[in-house]
C-alpha cells in the first residue's frame, strides 16, 4: 500500500536552497513564539545568532554549518528508508536545530508530516564511511553539499541509530 502525505499548499520540499526551507517553518511555529520571534531576526539568522552564541567560528563558518545541516535533515525527512549520517561538524547545526524545540517542532510540523523526527545516538562514533556516503546521497538529490565540511570528518560519522524508526 503506498501512502501519500499532503504537503501544505505553497511550500515545495524540492527546494534546495537551505535558507528558504528553513525559514518557510517560521508560520508553523505554535510553541514560545516569544522567545522565538522576539529579536526580529528570520529563522535562519536566528539559528545562525545561536550557533555564534555557543560555539567559536565565524559567521560564514556558521552558515555553511547551518545550510549543511538543514540539507541532512530535509534529505532524512524526504528519504526516511536511507540511512544518513554526518559528521562531528556538520552534527552541531542538526543539534542546533533540535535544541530550539519550537523550530524543530514547526520544520516536523510542515516537512514531516506533523511527525517528530527523534535523535537517537548510539555512544560510539561510527567509523564506516557513512558520512562521505551521505554526502554522495544528498548531492543525488540536488544539495550543494559543502564538499570540504563533510570531509573533515570522512569516515568518523555520527552515532545515529538506523533502526529507529524516524530518527535520524
């Protein structure tokens, strides 16, 4: 049986442009909108702020995180039966996505069909290469991957749990 979810009028998941993803969630945040939408910023310079925030790199370092893990993330929505993965780079912008709650709510809530998308790691660092094959995955699908961030950590890839259902 093939199941087909509806997609909210007007928002196209074919987009590849990881900004507009991003800030396209903003209507479909219903949680702390205060807190969210308080300082004026967009989504994506909100993200970007908070990635500056807690960890030391420099704005354009910032965005290439935020972009590439916004690309990971769609490309773990859009393909749930891949395994994906990232590196340890690339990982501190999906988890900067994941701790601002109302905006990982809002992206589950218009590109996951409603569905919370888990992060369920395992302990131990996955040493198989599965981060340079995502990075080959997520090119197929029309990313512009960061070639040089997902390199850095080569075959060192995330933790994550294949066997959970949606997770990623």
């Amino acid at each position: 049986m093939t199941v087909a979810l509806d997609r909210p009028t007007g928002i196209s998941t074919r987009s590849r442009d990881p900004q507009e993803l991003l800030n396209a969630v903003a209507p479909h945040i219903t949680e702390l909108t205060i807190n969210v939408f308080d300082s004026g910023m967009n989504l994506w310079d909100r993200e970007i702020a908070l990635l500056l925030r807690d960890h030391t790199m420099v704005r354009d370092m910032a965005g290439r995180i935020l972009a590439n893990a916004v690309m990971y993330v769609m490309g773990s929505i859009e393909n749930p039966d891949v395994h994906l993965g990232v590196g340890k780079l690339v990982d501190i912008g999906v988890h900067q996505l994941i701790l601002d709650t109302p905006v990982w709510w809002g992206l589950c809530r218009l590109y996951n069909g409603g569905r919370y998308k888990h992060h369920a790691p395992f302990i131990q660092r996955r040493g198989d290469g599965l981060c340079l094959r995502t990075a080959d995955f997520l090119r197929t699908q029309g990313w512009a991957v960061d070639e040089e961030l997902w390199a850095i950590d080569g075959a060192d890839c995330s933790p994550c749990d294949n066997k959970v259902p949606d997770s990623h």
